[in-house]
C-alpha cells in the first residue's frame, strides 16, 4: 500500500516579492548569528534586532494561519 503525504507550501506575500518559510527561518537564523558577533548596542546589532523581531512576527502570522 502506498503512504501518502501532504503537504502545505505557505508563501508570504510581501509587496512584489514572496518569501518562504523556509528562508524566512533562513535569513532568521543568520540574523541571530549577527547579533551574537555584534557589540551590543552597536547600528549592525540594533537593525538585526529589529529585522529579527519583524520576521518573527510574521512567521508567527503565517503559522497561525496555516493551523486554519
């Protein structure tokens, strides 16, 4: 008997461009990479934080959608 699967492929629209999850977690996983080898405080460190929180946030919208 053979197993099936599904999947969900969920794209976040933003503007003209689309972004995975997948990247999302991606470009989420250097960024935290940034702030650990910033010196707190620093322009490099404030702007990773805060690229970091916007993508949380909308990975968090994207999950909370595709649970529906």
């Amino acid at each position: 008997m053979a197993d099936n699967e599904i999947k969900k492929v969920i794209k976040v629209e933003e503007g003209n461009s689309t972004v995975t999850i997948k990247s999302l977690r991606k470009e989420m996983s250097e960024l935290r990479d940034t702030i650990l080898n910033c010196e707190k405080g620093s322009k490099q460190y404030t702007d990773a934080v805060n690229k970091l929180q916007d993508n949380q946030s909308r990975l968090n919208e994207v999950m909370k959608l595709s649970k529906k």
